[in-house]
C-alpha cells in the first residue's frame, strides 16, 4: 500500500483547505456567528470553503478567546456542508479544523 500523496489544491488563509490526491481534505476556520449555538456553513465562510464531496469525518473545535479559564466548546451533526457549534458568550470565535473526503 503506497502512502505517497501530493497536494492537488489548497486555500492557505485563515478559513482554509488543503486537498490531497488520495482524496483526502482538511479544512480550518473560524465561526463568525454571534450567538451561543450557530450552525457553521463551510460556504458561508469568507472566504467560502467547499464542502466535502463525500464525507465529513471528524471535526475539532476550540474557543478563541476565554475568560477565568473556561473553554466551553462542542461541535456536532457534522456534515459534508458543515456543522453545529456552541460557545460561550465569552468565548468567541471558536477555531476549527474538520477532516474528510
């Protein structure tokens, strides 16, 4: 089994993708929403980010900012157009990486 894979496209910003030639593609961001619980939209992002042709593997998200301490982040209902988060109101934005293909 070959574990060679070179990168076919990237988007290297903030909000940004890399895509692997075996299929595999990371994304990265940061919610913009205002509210506690938001859903995220990969393409709603700026800039926008693709969505993931086929499946949205895992997503990890941590707190931007946070006040005494807490880092009070969830992510869930992960899809190949994005996901669910919830934040603190003291702990926005919230960063993002989510892996898939």
């Amino acid at each position: 089994v070959s574990t060679t894979s070179t990168t076919t496209s990237s988007l290297l910003n903030p909000n940004g993708y890399i895509v692997f030639s075996n299929g595999l593609i990371i994304m990265w961001g940061t919610t913009e929403g205002p509210g506690d619980t938001e859903t995220l939209v990969f393409a709603d992002l700026s800039p926008p980010l693709p969505d993931f042709p086929n499946n949205c593997f895992q997503v990890v998200a941590t707190a931007g900012q946070s006040v005494a301490g807490s880092t009070n982040v969830a992510v869930w209902d992960f899809t190949a157009t994005g996901f669910g988060v919830r934040h603190g109101a003291n702990e926005r934005p919230a960063h993002f990486i989510a892996i898939g293909n």
